[in-house]
C-alpha cells in the first residue's frame, strides 16, 4: 500500500453492496464512521470500537470482519458489502432475515446487524452448519435483549431453507 | 407490509382476540435491513459540532489547575467547558436526600471518581474533539480514596462531601410488627452477609445526546436516547435554569437496549446542552464504550446482613435486615431509589409479620449508581434467598419445604406485606407444583445424585421470587421521615398515558410514553388497540417517540419498573374504548339500534343481533372529521382521546412507613442443577428452570423474549461480571475483555414455564415480567453453587479463582526463593528486577545514567530530558501498552547515589492516558571481563484510563519497556546484549510488543 499522509484525506475507491462507491478519508478514519457518516450507510452500527462486540460486523472480499478496527483506507479495492446488501428488494426480507423475523430472534436490533453479516459469511462458506459450529462462530458477538436463543433458532432454520431442506413462501418485510 | 398482515388474517379465527398471540413484530423489518433509526443514524443540523469528554484518571483528588490554551488552539475547536464554565451556566442536579451537597455533571474542584468528567471539547468532528482532548493539562492533588461501603463508614475514612455525616447520605430505621419479641422467643436466629458486587446489564448501543440552545427564546431542545422515568425532565429543566416548558426533550425512534441504564444519560444532557449553550451551535456527543463501562452508571453495590428468627420447622417469623447501600461519588436522582424500591417486599413471596430495617447510603469513590434491569431486587434477593437456603442446611431440611412452609397463603390475596406492599394476586403454591412436577424437579435430583456418587460437583438451587411492577412513583420518600415528607408534599402514583387518533379515512394512530429499547411496545399496542376496534393490528400505526412539547406525557413515563404491560398498554385500552364507546352511540343511532347491541367485528361496526346491519369502521370514525353536525346530541369528537391512567393503589408512605412500593407481583419459582469441573472449577449450568405468573400474556413469544434475555444478563452477573476496582479507586474493567458479558457458548436456554393469575388491579390483568430472572436467577446459581460446594460464603461472581479458594483452600505460600506473583486483585502494583551487562566501566554507566542526552537516546519512546538539578530531571515519553499509547510527562529524582555503584530513581508520570509513580534501585558492579553488570529492582503502579483498557498487559509491557532501556543503554555503550533474569518470557513478550532491537 501506498504511504498515507496523516491529515490529508485520500480517495477511497470499493465495492459497496455490488455498486461502486468512492469516498474520501483521512489515514486514521474509522470503516465504521466512514460507511455511516460519510456514505451515509447506518446500518452498521458501532457497540465498542475495540472489537469484541462484533455489531460493526461487515463483509470485506467474503470475510466477516470488524469495521470498528478497519482503516476506511484499508477497503480500497476491495468489495465490501454491509447489512443493507442482505433483503433481495425494498420491502421484502431474505431467508436469513426472514427467519430472524419469524423467531424473535432480535430485541432492540441494534448488535442484529452484524450477526446477520457473521451467518451470512457463514452460510456462503458452510452450507449446513449444526448448532455447535453456528454457536461457535457467534461467540464473537455480544447480544443483551435476546439470550441467544431464537438467534441459533433462527440460523439453523435459515442454513436448512437455504440448503433446500425446507422450503417458504415469498416473505414480505 | 399489507400482504404479512393478510397472511395474519388467515390465522385469527372470528371472535378470538389478537392480545395473546405470538404476532411478528411491526419493529422487525427495518431493523433487519439496516433501516433502524438509532440517535447515531440520524441527520443533525448542518453546523453541529461534536463533543468528546476528559475525565479523570484519579479516583479521588484535587483539580489544582486546567490549562485549556493549547487545546483552543487546536484545529478545528471551538469551545472547551471546564466545570467552572458549567457552573456558571447551570444549577447542581438535585440530590435525593435532605442535605447540603451539590451534584454537578463535571468534576468542580475536585474529582471524586476515575472517569468523572474534567472538561468537554466542542470541535468540529469527534476525531479533532479528541485531538484537543490530549492537549489539556490537569494537574491534579490525590486526596485519600475510599472504595468499599462498609469501610467508608469508618470514623477515620475519607470523606468525599463535606455536606453528609462522614460519608452517610441516609440512614433510616424502620419497625413493623413486633421484630424483638419475635427474635426472643424464637427457637433459632439464622444470620447472613452479603457482599453484593457493582455490575450492569450493558446496552450495546451507548449514550447520545444532541442539544440545542436558542437564546432567543431562552430555550433547549434535546434529542436523547434517554428512556425516562421523565420526573427527570424536572431535574434537567432545574439545572439548566428553565421553566419545564423551555425544555424541549425528545427520544430517537429506535434505542439500542437500556435495561434501566439509558436513565443514567441525564447529567450528560445537562452537560452537552451547556456546551451548545456555550459555543452558540447544535452540539452532538456519542459515548464509546470505555467512558461507558467507566463512568456511565451501575447497579449498587450492597453489604447486606441478614438475620432470620426462625422456628424448628423452619417458619420464618422475622427478619432484620442491615443494609449499606454504595451509591458511588454522587447521589443522582433518583437515587437512593435502588434502595427502596424493593422496600414494600422485603419479605418477599413470604408471610413473615415482623421485619426490622436499617438501611444507610454511603458515598464511595466509584462511579455514581442508577438504573439497571432488577433495580434492587438482585441486591435484597440474594441476601433472602441465600439466608433460605441457609435456613434449611441449618435446621436439615429441605430447602424446598422451607420454602413452601414460608409462602403467602393462596387465599390470601390481596395480601398486604409487613411494610407495606398489596401483593395483588397469585397462587404460589400451585406455581411450585407446577414447577416441580413441569420441570422435571425429581429427575434433576436423580441427576445429581447419580453425578456425586461419580465423585464430582453437583448441586441443585432453588429461589422463590415476588416480581414488584409498575413504581410507586412515592416510594422514594420512604427515604425520607414522615415528617421530611410532611414538609415535601405527598408523591405517590404512576401516571400512565395513551393517545388514540384517528384520521378522515378512519385509520388509527397511537401514541404512548413508554419510550421503548427494545421490547416491541408498537407490536403489543397495535393487538391491544386492533381487539378494541375489531381490526387487525396492520390496520393500527403505533409511535412511541417522545417530545415533551407536544405529547401527553407524565413524571411516570419511560420504561422502566416493567410498566409498559401492566399499565400503558392497559391505558391504550382504555383510550381505545372511550372512543369505541362513543362509535357505538354513533353507529346505534345511524343502523337505528341500541348502543348494546353494537359489536366492532372485521373492520365493521354493526349490529349483533342482525350482522348484516354494519357500517365500515374507518366511514364511521372519520365522520367526525368530515361531518361534526351529524353526530348525535352529545357524543363529541372521536379523533383524538388522551387518558391518563394512574391505579389508587400507589398511596403515599404513611406515617408508620408503610409503603405499597409497586402496583403489580408476579410470582417466579426456578431451580437449576449446576456442575463445577473440579479441575478448572468453572461453573455449568446442566438445566435450569423458570415458572412465571405474570398476569396475563399479552404476547407470548416476547414474554419468554424478556425472560430469556434477563437470564442471560443475570447469568453474567452470576458468573462472570463485575465492575471491578483497585484499592486505588482505579476501574480495572474498561473494555469487554475485561468487564466479560456471556457469549453463545455461555448461555443455555432455560425451560421457562408459566400460569397466568391475572393483576385485579391492571386494565388487561397483565404484570410486569421483565426484570425477574435479574432477581431470581443470580442468587438461584449461587444456592446450587453453595449446594454442590457444602459451603457457606459465595460472593458472586463465582469466578473459577474464587471457587477455588473454597475447593482448594487459600493459595499456597510460593516456593522458598521465588517472589509472589502479582496479585491481580487488590495490589496492582507492578514488580520485577533483572540483570544486563554493558560492556563499559561502571564509571562509565554511571556517568551515562545522569547524562540527559544518554537518557534521551536511551529512554523507549523519549522525546527529550530536561535536567533540573543534578538529581532531578523531567522527559515527555510516548508509551504503548496494549492499545493504549499516550504522551507521558515524566518526573524522575535520583537518592541515595553511591557513584559509581548504586542509586534510587523515585518518579511519577502524567498524561491523558493515566498517571505511574514508581522507584527502582539500580546497582552496578565488575565484571570479570572489565565490564559492568546492572542489576535491578523496581516496583511501580498505575492507574487512569491505561489501567482500565490496558490492566492486563501491565506487568508484561512494564517488564518490556524496562528491558527496552537496558538494552538500548547496553548499546549505546557499546556492549553486549543483556541477560534477563527472566530471559525467555521477557523475550517472549518483546517479540510481542515489537520492542529491543
């Protein structure tokens, strides 16, 4: 990577949800302000900045990652794709959400957004994961409404939609 | 969303009610697709400016100077408060006792706790509000600290507020019923102490605040994620030098979880409306997590002994409670209301007719307390429920039977308590059979017994528990005497507030003040409303923001007390049938009937004897707005009805003290089976069961939400969490990786069963349910804890270090030659010693060690030395600890010099990140091969924000940064590398910290 310089803002060029994005920011600018502040993007939403509560939670080139712990500078180049990526239309919900939906699995919504972007990684990878591997993988997520519960319900009952083993109608939002 | 509400349609047979059913929720679609509308998420006014907040490192201490000029200069500022400017635009908040102390939002003066507001930086965005930040100079007096209740009433503790006795902010005595002829004559005296710990239900979304001055009109506007109760907005319109009505405070739409802690935000407001106040702009401020976890707010912390009178059976006939209550530095309203809350239910779900009390307030050098999810019950559950448990061990019997000998009797109800509280409905017993027999109870023992007989650590708890909804808005002057509140006025009550509205197309709007976080309110309103008017709830548009200048609102309103259930949603359904009362007078005059026969049936208002007589629901309820002079005689207007609702139950305390504390108790009765590993003693819960009575289920699938989500906060508090401080006042617990909430992998799901007994005395029967697994849970692990260890004495949490003292016994003194370990509790300070050789005189090294420009060049991270005697020289660093790096100014005196063989280095170091102090010996001697060998020992602590972040790298990067110069001193004369007396850990963490080369 090229050397930044500390207090000019850089063009940041990246893919955003499959569109092309470009913004500007400064060397030390925050994933996390950038997308909500800059692009205007709020759904991913910022719980500790240090990386444990994992509710900045987006996908960077397929991965799960921290946006709290992500230079914006770091993104250029690569495709990026947040929580507003996941309804297939305005208006209706995907299968994941759907299942969120279905079983109550989010209280006040506010750490729901980047667990939705970790089982989305998941289920891109891992087809059919048992509970134990979708407990496992959450375990780097903090939520404080649900007990988690309905949130391992609803992702095993999304893996099995997904994977064909069940099949829904159509859910609108 | 018209299609979802079709395919609802199809489910809701005629005649049943949508109250009840487990519909999806109206919140849910745009909060899964990133729609959510949090503070942080919404525009502010072009020009806002943003504030970022200094706070104290020093837990205690005084402010002697704030030097602001650099941070003025610092690009884009444009205002900096220190609280001598808050002062002089605002009042002290209100304290909630009767004495002569201020409560200011920033520290004046004197800092009281670590994380107490210094200074707030207003600057063009947080990033350069930050930079400024680090560019205030406080110099700062430490003063004595005092962290623990109990030791802050000691004659000779430091005092933090020369307003109160000592550090006593209340103490009051209380006597009901005859509780000394009881203790006489009774056959046994069982007693308890407990210590209870600070923790807090931790929303993830953090405060926010966006206010607004116009001095035009002399008037604030506030945007907060605030969540009531709103007698707050009396408290801040004081403060802020404003009648009520030049306060202007309104909620976000979506808040991310408060759990009682979002209350905790209001000196915050008071702060950041100064502030735009101050620099003339809308000013913006979003708390990170570390000012959360420090300086937000928590529950109290308490020392509770506890004492029964007890027979030979088991029968419970009095009991004396003593209890210290630690507020932290501040006495904030509404506190000491953590303290009375639970005051009408001191017995809890038992019949027990004579009770003493005494319970004092004290101020401690710790964050000051408020709000949190349970609000008292976890602090006087876990003293009663544990001295149960300890009653049955005692006496050998079963501490199930100890608790069913105790319960209120079925036929009771409404039952009133010893101090005061009408339990308003339940059957306890019934709940207990049902739990025993729902549960599997007598399986769980098998399991348990088949699990000892194996030799390992298993045991079963049990809890039962009086779930107090819906505040006494009153219950806080039990605090003080009855001729305090004589002179004070009466307070009691809990009012509620719903609007119906309804548009010239006949849809219906609600609005309510219950400002949730979380809990689906819009949902649960839109069933309660749809019943009412024969609709579905798609059909009902629910809003539950708050803006005090324009919506029905009380001192009652907010979310808290688990009130929304049992009282809002009740008073939206009496709004909703006041004006249905008055469709049906319409519509029996226009279908030519009487106003009985009139039934509100699929979108139609007709007739019952003849369904084919019906008019559309929304032609009938927008005729108000189209054609008034139709109406019949009398009617009056069916767009807007507003009811406040509060119940004549909530009187005020009388004049014995007795005081019904809250309007609604629903009942829980859990038991849960835990296994300890007996070699890493980490606690498992095998099963765990819940039986509720909540009144009537309004929503099924967000009752089991509320109790599922208040286990899971209670299983951290049981296990894991714990604001933990050092003995110097600094908080050792500033990120989630120190302050641990329970993850997928912790929390199992519990089995959660339920009768409903509806409340007489709540519009829909409901109770409240949100708080209860806070109460009933930590303590029910902690008494199957006690059982599996045959032990007495559990302090929560029951971490594997503190099980172990109990299995093990205390620690072994080390080894004969070997230092102790720094203990991770209690001393923080920072030991070690090594070794290096340099191959140059010890001349030489010493001429090197008193030369500044050698110190510059060899000091890690050093900017420059300043020589200011001989032995007295002063150098900026920069240091890196964890993720902490910071500017350190750094003063270092040399004593006891032996030139050339060995001096001491006393010194001390300041910054924005925190403060050291520490002194080291450093002796020099021959090497055989004419070098020198250095051999040192130092001891040193830390404290402020590096502490809080960076507490667990301590020991490390000190060793590390202390190898750093020795090496670099070792170079600079040109001599070998050193040898470390810890050579391949030291090395280990060099590689680490990247530091020695």
């Amino acid at each position: 990577m090229s050397r930044l310089q500390a207090g000019r803002r850089h063009p940041v060029r990246f893919s955003l949800n499959g569109k092309p994005c470009t913004g500007e920011a400064e060397p030390r600018l925050l994933l996390t302000d950038f997308l909500r502040h800059q692009i205007g993007m709020t759904g991913t939403h910022v719980g500790c900045e240090h990386g444990v509560c994992g509710a900045c939670t987006v996908s960077i080139d397929g991965s799960p990652a921290r946006a709290c712990l992500t230079l914006a500078a770091q993104v250029d180049g690569c495709e990026v794709r947040t929580v507003e990526s996941l309804a297939p239309s305005a208006g209706r919900l995907g299968i994941l959400q759907a299942a969120f939906k279905r079983n109550h699995a989010l209280q006040c919504g506010f750490c729901t957004a980047g667990i939705l972007m970790s089982l989305d990684c998941l289920l891109r990878d891992h087809p059919r994961p048992d509970e134990a591997t979708i407990r496992d993988f959450l375990s780097g997520h903090l939520c404080r409404c649900t007990g988690y519960a309905p949130i391992i319900r609803a992702a095993l009952e999304a893996a099995a939609e997904m994977a064909g083993d069940v099949s829904r109608e159509t859910t609108h939002a | 969303m018209a299609d979802a509400a079709g395919h609802l349609l199809d489910h809701h047979e005629a005649g049943s009610t949508w109250v009840g059913k487990s519909i999806p929720r109206v919140e849910d679609a745009s909060l899964l697709s990133g729609r959510g509308r949090f503070i942080d998420d919404l525009g502010v006014r072009p020009g806002t400016l943003h504030a970022a907040i200094l706070r104290s490192p020093h837990a205690h201490a005084d402010i002697v100077s704030i030097d602001i000029s650099a941070a003025k200069q610092s690009p884009g500022v444009v205002a900096v408060l220190t609280g001598e400017d808050v002062t002089s635009l605002t009042t002290s908040l209100v304290v909630g006792v009767k004495a002569p102390v201020e409560c200011w939002p920033i520290a004046v003066g004197r800092v009281r706790y670590v994380g107490e507001p210094v200074a707030v930086i207003v600057a063009t965005d947080r990033y350069l509000a930050e930079d400024a930040a680090d560019l205030i100079d406080v110099q700062y007096r430490p003063r004595p600290v005092v962290c623990d209740p109990l030791a802050a009433l000691s004659p000779d503790a430091p005092v933090l507020h020369d307003g109160f006795k000592g550090n006593v902010a209340s103490d009051r005595t209380f006597r009901y019923g005859d509780p000394e002829q009881a203790f006489a004559s009774a056959a046994h005296r069982i007693s308890i102490d407990i210590r209870y710990p600070r923790n807090s239900c931790t929303p993830i979304e953090t405060y926010g605040v966006v206010a607004d001055y116009d001095a035009g009109e002399d008037a604030y506007d506030v945007l907060s994620n605030f969540q009531g109760p709103f007698s707050i907005h009396a408290v801040l319109s004081r403060a802020l030098r404003v009648p009520g009505n030049r306060l202007r405070l309104r909620t976000p739409p979506d808040s991310g979880g408060s759990f009682g802690v979002k209350q905790g935000v209001f000196p915050y407001i008071v702060l950041i409306a100064a502030a735009a106040r101050a620099a003339d702009r809308p000013v913006k401020w979003i708390e990170d997590r570390l000012e959360h976890l420090t300086a937000s707010v928590s529950a109290t912390n308490r020392a509770t002994t506890l004492s029964a009178a007890v027979s030979d059976d088991g029968r419970i006939l009095a009991l004396d409670w003593d209890q210290v209550e630690d507020c932290g530095a501040h006495l904030r309203a509404p506190e000491p209301a953590t303290l009375y809350r639970m005051h009408g239910n001191l017995t809890g779900a038992y019949d027990i007719r004579h009770l003493k009390v005494r319970n004092r307030v004290v101020v401690t050098n710790k964050t000051p307390t408020g709000l949190n999810r349970g609000f008292g019950g976890p602090q006087v559950y876990f003293a009663l429920e544990r001295l149960v448990q300890r009653i049955a061990v005692e006496l050998n019997l079963d501490p199930l039977d100890v608790i069913r000998r105790n319960l209120v009797a079925a036929g009771a109800f409404p039952y009133r308590t010893a101090s005061g509280a009408l339990l308003d409905s339940g059957d306890y017993q019934e709940a207990i059979r049902r739990g025993v027999v729902e549960g599997g109870l007598a399986a769980l023992k098998a399991r348990r017994d088949a699990a000892r007989a194996q030799g390992r650590l298993y045991g079963i708890g049990y809890t039962a528990v009086v779930e107090p909804s819906v505040s006494n808005m009153g219950y806080i002057t039990t605090v003080l005497t009855p001729a305090e509140r004589r002179k004070a006025g009466p307070k009691n009550g809990a009012q509620a507030t719903a609007t119906i509205s309804i548009d010239p197309v006949g849809s219906v709007s609600v609005h309510v003040s219950s400002v949730p976080q979380g809990q689906g309110h819009r949902t649960v309103l839109s069933q309660v409303v749809a019943d009412v008017f024969g609709l579905t709830p798609s059909d009902i548009r629910v809003n539950t923001e708050l803006d005090t200048t324009k919506d029905a609102w009380s001192i009652a309103s907010g979310n808290y007390a688990s009130r929304f259930a049992p009282a809002v949603a009740g008073t939206a359904k009496l709004a909703a049938e006041r004006i249905a009362q008055r469709l049906a007078c319409i519509a029996a005059s226009q279908l030519n009937t009487e106003v009985d026969d009139i039934a509100f049936v699929a979108g139609h208002v007709g007739s019952k004897r003849n369904p084919d007589n019906k008019v559309s629901f929304s032609r009938l309820a927008g005729l108000s707005h189209w054609s008034p002079g139709a109406l019949p005689d009398g009617v009056g207007q069916t767009i807007r009805e507003t009811v406040f609702w509060t119940p004549p139950e909530l009187t005020a305390p009388d004049d014995a003290d007795h005081i019904n504390s809250s309007l609604c108790h629903g009942f829980i009765f859990d038991f849960c089976g835990v296994e300890i590993d007996r070699v890493t003693l980490q606690t498992r819960i095998d099963r765990y069961v819940t039986m509720h009575d909540c009144g009537t289920i309004l929503h099924p699938a967000m009752v089991d939400g509320q109790i599922r989500g208040g286990f899971a906060q209670a299983l951290g508090a049981a296990l894991y969490e714990e604001f933990a401080y050092a003995p110097d006042g600094s908080f050792l617990t500033g990120t989630f990786a120190d302050y641990l909430l329970p993850t997928t992998m912790e929390v199992p799901d519990p089995l959660i069963l339920h009768m409903q007994t509806p409340s007489p005395f709540t519009p829909l029967g409901a109770k409240g349910v949100g708080e209860g697994n806070c109460m009933s849970t930590p303590v029910c692990i902690a008494n199957a804890v006690a059982d599996a260890l045959a032990t007495k004495d559990i302090d929560l949490p029951l971490v594997p270090a503190k099980l172990a003292d109990i299995v093990r016994g205390a620690e072994p003194a080390p080894p004969a030659g070997r230092a102790a370990d720094t203990k991770r509790t209690g001393d923080r300070s920072l030991r070690g010693e090594g070794q290096a050789t340099v191959a140059a005189s010890a001349e030489r090294v010493w001429a090197m060690l008193l030369d500044p420009a050698t110190l510059q060049a060899v000091i890690p991270g050093c900017h420059h030395v300043e020589k200011l005697s001989d032995t007295h020289f002063r150098a900026e660093v920069t240091l890196g600890i964890g993720p902490v790096k910071g500017r350190y100014r750094a003063e270092v005196r040399l004593s006891d010099l032996d030139p050339p063989h060995a001096v001491t280095l006393g010194g001390s170091a300041e910054g924005g990140l925190g403060f050291g102090g520490g002194e080291g010996r450093i002796t020099l001697a021959p090497t055989a091969s004419g070098g020198t060998s250095i051999h040192y020992v130092y001891e040193a602590a830390i404290g402020g924000k590096v502490a809080s972040i960076g507490g667990r790298l301590l020991d490390g990067a000190a060793r590390v940064i202390i190898g750093q110069f020795f090496a670099s001193l070792a170079r600079q004369a040109g001599g070998a590398a050193p040898n470390r007396s810890r050579g391949s850990f030291v090395a280990k963490l060099r590689r680490l910290f990247g530091g020695g080369r």
